[in-house]
C-alpha cells in the first residue's frame, strides 16, 4: 500500500542506522513490524502474566548432575 507520509530525516536516519536497512522503505517496515511484535509480546503478558519460579543456572547444574548420577546407577 503506497502512503506518502512526512518523516523527520534524523529519526529515518537513525532507524536506518539501528536497524541496518538499506532503504528508508526496508527501514519503515522493520520498525513497523517490530513495533507490533512488542505490542502482541505485551498483550501475551498482560493475558499470561509473568513467570517468577524460574530456574536458576545454579538450579539447572544440579539438576544435570543429578540426572548424570541417575544414569550411571541404574547401569
């Protein structure tokens, strides 16, 4: 869909440079599209919520190590 809208040339410039596009277009778009992923990342939170009991590194160690200690015991 063509649109003709007024964009100031620094934030263009400087979306251009964060994104890596190679057109204002390419630019535009990718701004775009991951302005509505945070948004439905956002909607998801608010309907899920947030996950507080998640594992630590510390608590994944062990669990590999415990898991490696079952294993040789019922060789």
């Amino acid at each position: 869909m063509k649109t003709t809208i007024d964009i100031p040339e620094k934030d263009l410039q400087e979306a251009i440079r964060h994104t890596g596009a190679k057109t204002k277009r390419e630019a535009v778009v990718f701004a775009l599209q991951d302005f509505n992923r945070r948004r439905r990342l956002a909607a998801l939170n608010g309907i899920l919520g947030t996950f507080t009991d998640f594992m630590t590194q510390d608590d994944l160690l062990e669990m590999r190590k415990d898991a490696v200690c079952r294993e040789r015991g019922s060789r």
